[in-house]
C-alpha cells in the first residue's frame, strides 16, 4: 500500500477546528453511501433478470412458434425452443448471483461501520476533552491576567501613598499588594499548570488523530479495492451471460444449418400429394351437335346412357286401330283410380 497521506494532509492551525476531520469522515459517508447505492442497483438489476427470465420462459413454453412445420426446420424450431428456455433459466441463475453480490456489499459496509465507530467514539471522546481543557485553560489566563492587573494596581497605589503620613492606610495598602503578588503567583501556577494539561491533551488528540487518518486510509483503501472488484465482478457476470447465450444461439444455428429445404420440399410432397394426373382440357360443346351429352374431359365417367331420340311414328293397322278405340273405350269407361290399367293401356 502506498505511504499514508491522510495524517499529512488534514490538520488546522486551530486547535479547536475538527475541518480537517470532519472531511474525512463526510469522504467515508460518501463512500458508504456509494456502496448502498451499488447494493440496491444489484438488487434491482437482480430483479430485472428475474423478470426478464420468467417472462422468457413463460413465452418459450407457453407461445406457439411455427408449431406446423415439419421435417428439418421443425427440428431447428424444437432447438430453438429449448435454446431460448435454457437462456431463460441462466437469467434467473444470474439474478441469484447478483442478490449473492449484493449480500455480500452489505455486509463488507456494515463491518466498516463497526470499524469505523471504535475509531470515532476515540476521537469523539478526544475531541471533548481537548475542547473542555481549552477553556479551562483560557479561564485560568483570564484569571491570571487580571490578578497581574490587580497587583499592577496595588504597586501605583502604594506609591502615590509614599508622601502619606497616616501609617495605617500606608500598611493597608501594603497588606493589598502583598496579598495581590500571592494571588498572581496562585494563578499563575494555575494557568502554567493548565496550559501544561492542555499541551498533553493536544498531544494524545494528534496521536489519535494520526492513528484515526491511518485507520481511515485503510479503510478507504479497502472499500475502494472492494467495489472496484464487485463492479469487475458484475460486468465479468454479464459478459459471461452474454457468451453463454451466445454459445446457445450456436446450437440453433448449428441445427439451422442442419436444414434442407429441398428435403423440406420433399416430405411435404410424399406426406400430401394428391396425385399425379392433372384434369384434361374442357372442350366446347354445340348445343346442337350429337355428341353434346357425351361425357365432358376430366370428369369421371359413368354409365354410358345415351339420349333417347325422337319417338318414331306409330304404324297404323286395323288391329291396331280397333285395340287402340278398345283401350280409349276401357279407360273412358275405367275408375280414375284405376292407375295400372290406365297406364298399361297407354302402354
């Protein structure tokens, strides 16, 4: 790891000023809020996966793609559907690791947390102490300055008091001046022994300081080395989704290649021919010519029951004139409902 640059770089000539601190520790929120927002981005895209995975599946099962075919593409097509059902199913493999990766980012920020509180309830704790001992001591020089401006006072008064006769005011003032030079002495060593304390907090507050920056560091540099290696971890995820699905797309290529389209043609033909024979030409017909009635070309033929032409001309002969009067006779004579002698006799 490279030198520590954190303990050089954030101090302040103030000794009550916590800036150079508190930037670091605002740098460390930022970075833990950094990776909470990389975890929720890996839950989300998790869930994104998923979807995409069960959509996927659900159309590879339950949709219908070219389900007629048959012979050689329909064996591409079964490829493919199984191509597609297996990419769909490594999507939602992937959505689990990505929820893994999550887990994993949050647990690496909540054992910085605990690292980080030991840290900042020392220098929290410094902190005060310096700040409390700051005051004292500034009080204490308050104190000792005004007792020095008090024995200053008691000096002139004893001398502008050096031409009194009065030996009584003269020894009052000087029981003053005495009693203002051990009052300075008394702060003084109170201040003395304040600014002493002081010192000594000032310098266990830089030792932890120092300690805190270097904790810092390293802990810096581990959160940036983690992310950095779940971001690579993630975009390495993805790109091997990608050759996955690609090495299953190359199957159904591969069975795509596998097609013939003159075999297709083929076992369409042998599975539905109708046959082979195409109906003959439909020739013209004269109403008027003897063959009109013949069987028409291309259709089946039947029975071959040529017209009956015209009746021809009864021959008449007595016999038959006188059997004819007789069945005219008969049938005028005959009940309608005599039906087979009338027809025989028109017979």
């Amino acid at each position: 790891m490279t030198r520590s640059l954190f303990k050089g770089n954030f101090w302040s000539a103030d000794i009550l000023s916590t800036v150079g601190y508190d930037s670091i520790i605002q740098h460390l929120n930022n970075g833990r809020k950094n990776c909470k927002e990389f975890e929720e981005f890996l839950k989300e895209r998790a869930a994104v996966e998923e979807r995409y995975g069960k959509d996927l599946l659900s159309l590879s099962r339950k949709k219908p793609c070219g389900q007629s075919e048959t012979n050689t593409l329909k064996r591409a097509l079964e490829v493919f559907k199984q191509q597609v059902d297996s990419v769909a199913q490594c999507h939602i493999q992937l959505a689990q690791s990505l929820r893994e990766e999550a887990r994993k980012m949050e647990e690496f920020r909540e054992k910085q947390k605990l690292q980080r509180k030991k840290t900042e309830l020392v220098m929290d704790a410094i902190h005060k102490q310096k700040s409390l001992q700051f005051k004292k001591t500034m009080d204490a020089k308050k104190n000792y300055e005004q007792k020095c401006r008090d024995k200053d006072e008691a000096e002139q008064a004893v001398s502008r008091s050096a031409n009194l006769v009065n030996p009584k005011q003269q020894e009052k003032l000087f029981v003053k001046l005495a009693t203002s030079k051990t009052a300075v002495e008394d702060s003084d060593k109170a201040y003395m022994l304040h600014v002493s304390t002081l010192d000594k907090v000032r310098e266990e507050w830089q030792s932890e300081h120092i300690k805190a920056c270097e904790a810092f560091e390293a802990q810096e540099c581990e959160r940036i080395n983690f992310f950095r290696n779940a971001l690579w971890l993630h975009v390495n995820q993805l790109s091997q989704q990608c050759v996955t699905s690609d090495e299953m797309y190359e199957q159904v290529r591969k069975s795509l290649e596998m097609c013939s389209i003159q075999k297709d043609i083929e076992y369409f033909v042998n599975q539905r021919k109708t046959g082979q024979i195409p109906p003959a030409p439909i020739m013209y017909e004269n109403f008027y010519s003897p063959q009109k009635n013949a069987v028409p070309p291309g259709k089946a033929t039947g029975p071959n029951l040529a017209r009956r032409g015209p009746l021809p001309i009864p021959k008449t002969s007595p016999e038959t004139r006188a059997f004819s009067g007789k069945c005219f006779y008969d049938m005028e004579r005959a009940p309608r409902a005599a039906g087979p002698i009338a027809t025989l006799c028109q017979s």
